[in-house]
C-alpha cells in the first residue's frame, strides 16, 4: 500500500518528461520481484515480457501521463513489456473519458486503437479501454466496423466488437450487444464466450425481458460458459431452468 499512496499522491509529470522512456523509467523503478504479471497474459508468445508491478501502480503511473501525447502513447504499445502497453491504453482510456475532449482528439484515440490493434492483444487491454475508446466515439456514428471486426480471426478483435458495446448499454441502446452476441455465440474461444456471457448479462440489466428471449433462443445451444455468465443476475428458479435447458 505504500508504493500505491507514493504513487497516486504524486501531481501529474512535468510536459517536458510526458515520454514513453520517462514513463517506462518510473515503471521500472517500481518493479517487484515477487509479482508475475504473465499470468494475467493469455496466448502469449516469447516476445511478451513482464516488469512485475502492481495493477494499482501501472494505473496510477498511467493517470500521471494523462496528457502523453499520442506518438508517445504508440511507442508504449510498442513495447515488449505488458505493463507499458498496459499504461499505454489507460493512458488512452483516461483521455477518451474526459468531459472536455475534443471530437479530433476522440478519433486520434480511436484511429490509433484500430490501427494498433496487433498490440492491443490481451483480454484486459481491451476491456481496459474499447468501451470509451472505441465505443465512446462509434457512439454517434456508423457502427459497421465493430461487425466486421466480430467476424475476425483475431479473438481480440473479435473481443473489442462485443466489449465496445458497454458504452451503448450505458446509454441504453442494446441493440448491438445483442446482435454481435449472435455473430459470437458460438465462437471457440472461452475468452470470447466469457464476454458474449457477460455482456448480455449486463444488456439485460436494462432490459431483462430481451435477455430472456435471447436465452430462450439461443440457452440450448451456446456454449456453457456462456450460458453461466448470462444467467448470473437472475433468479434461481430461471437459472435452473436455463442449466437444465443447456443440457438437452
């Protein structure tokens, strides 16, 4: 707890140090060796590379460059280390949460999301900023992209199409949960099948009789993770019936 409160009780990084190297510095230095963040990494590969920090820290790292500029935000995506490319998208989510963003900054954060999507390659780093970064800006605009990144071979792509819609369901529209579950209903991936899960459960949070019918239709048939997931928030009575219904 005290490297959290050293951390968070710093003021934001002076501009002429708002660079990857300078934020990759302050990381390093709080790195512990008894913490392997590899574990949180899925489908990895041998150039994934862990420094070992708190979440908490990376986070509160990241809120103190609020202001990175982008190019300096891309060179952090870059980066072998998960805790940077981590940092990187929070950074991302930071700036597309602000009230006083501007529309052009809004699609910087998007542009540079899709186009670095081969970086953004972890379940947490996209659900860590998709819903602001990618949703937030789709929000009143053409929505096609996340249909077609839904029907990707890449499962973070694929990920990012149904984790972006949180932004919709907040502001209850639902309609693209819905519909991308179906694209995603029965995908091979148990990370996908988690979020389909998930995120229909949270959709019928605002509207529970479209969950039931999207249960009704599909609960026989998808994946049974996914049913778990969808089914969590109802009652027990419903939740039996639909186990049950998983089984025939």
């Amino acid at each position: 707890m005290k490297t959290i409160k050293k951390v968070t009780s710093q003021k934001k990084v002076n501009s002429s140090k708002l660079t990857a190297k300078e934020f990759i510095t302050i990381l390093t230095s709080l790195r512990s060796k008894s913490i392997d963040n590899l574990r949180f990494f899925h489908y990895g590969n041998s150039t994934n590379k862990a420094l070992g920090i708190r979440m908490a820290d990376v986070f509160a790292t990241a809120k103190r460059f609020y202001l990175l500029p982008l190019n300096e935000v891309e060179k952090l995506l870059d980066s072998d280390y998960y805790e940077a490319r981590l940092g990187a998208v929070s950074i991302m989510d930071f700036q597309a949460r602000d009230k006083k963003v501007t529309a052009e900054r809004r699609k910087e954060l998007y542009d540079l999301y899709i186009k670095r999507h081969d970086r953004i390659n972890n379940w947490d780093l996209v659900d860590r900023s998709a819903p602001y970064v990618v949703g937030g800006y789709l929000f009143d605009k053409p929505r096609a992209i996340l249909y077609k990144l839904a029907k990707s071979k890449n499962i973070w792509e694929r990920r990012t199409a149904i984790v972006s819609t949180y932004f919709f369901i907040r502001q209850n529209e639902l309609d693209d949960t819905f519909k991308i579950a179906e694209i995603l209903i029965n995908d091979t991936e148990e990370l996908i099948n988690k979020a389909v899960g998930s995120w229909v459960r949270e959709a019928g949070k605002r509207d529970p009789l479209r969950l039931i019918e999207f249960l009704d239709e599909h609960g026989a048939t998808m994946p049974r993770v996914t049913l778990r997931y969808a089914i969590e928030k109802l009652d027990k009575k419903q939740k039996d019936y639909y186990l049950k219904l998983g089984k025939i």
